[in-house]
C-alpha cells in the first residue's frame, strides 16, 4: 500500500504545503493512518487519497483551481457586500455551462 505525506500531496496536485494543510482540516477529507516523524507530519492512504480526489478536479488542473478560488473570493465579497450581489453570482455561474468552473 502506498502512503502520502503532505509533502507528498503537495507534490501531486501541484499546491503549496501550507494549502495541503488548509485542505486537511476540510470537511471531507481523509483521515490520516497514523504519524511520522515524532507526530509531525500525518500519513495517508492512497484508497482513500484517490477517493478523496474523485470528485475534485481542480487539485490537478490549474485553471479549475484558479476558477473556484476566484468564485469563492466573489462569493466572500458579495456575502459582506450584500445578498443580491452573491444571487446575481450564483445565477450567473449556474447558468452556464454544467458548472465549468467544477
């Protein structure tokens, strides 16, 4: 069985360490078999790596990745502007094609 680090997770999708660990602490995401590395650093398997993947693919395509982060800061942005703004967002992206940004 293979296992990943963050580091090695970082490496396959291409992120920064620092947003692997944001990923982790996700809704979703796997939980680790155990630790390395006096407890510093979380192992995972590679089942459920690639399920954790499945539905996710802008962990290997960047301008996927690039379109969801900007949803998401439009989405941050109208929440404190107002609701009609983040409903003109949302009609928006869902009127277009089966959600491209996913």
């Amino acid at each position: 069985m293979n296992l990943f680090s963050g580091a090695d997770l970082a490496k396959r999708w291409k992120y920064s360490k620092a947003g692997v660990s944001k990923l982790m602490k996700s809704i979703g995401f796997p939980e680790p078999l155990g630790t390395i590395n006096n407890g510093r650093s979380k192992v995972f398997s590679e089942p459920s790596v690639v399920l954790y993947e499945k539905d996710k693919p802008w962990l290997f395509d960047e301008s996927k990745k690039i379109k969801r982060q900007n949803l998401y800061c439009s989405l941050s942005h109208a929440k404190e502007e107002n609701a009609e703004m983040k409903s003109k967002i949302l009609n928006n992206l869902f009127n277009k094609k089966t959600r491209e940004w996913y």
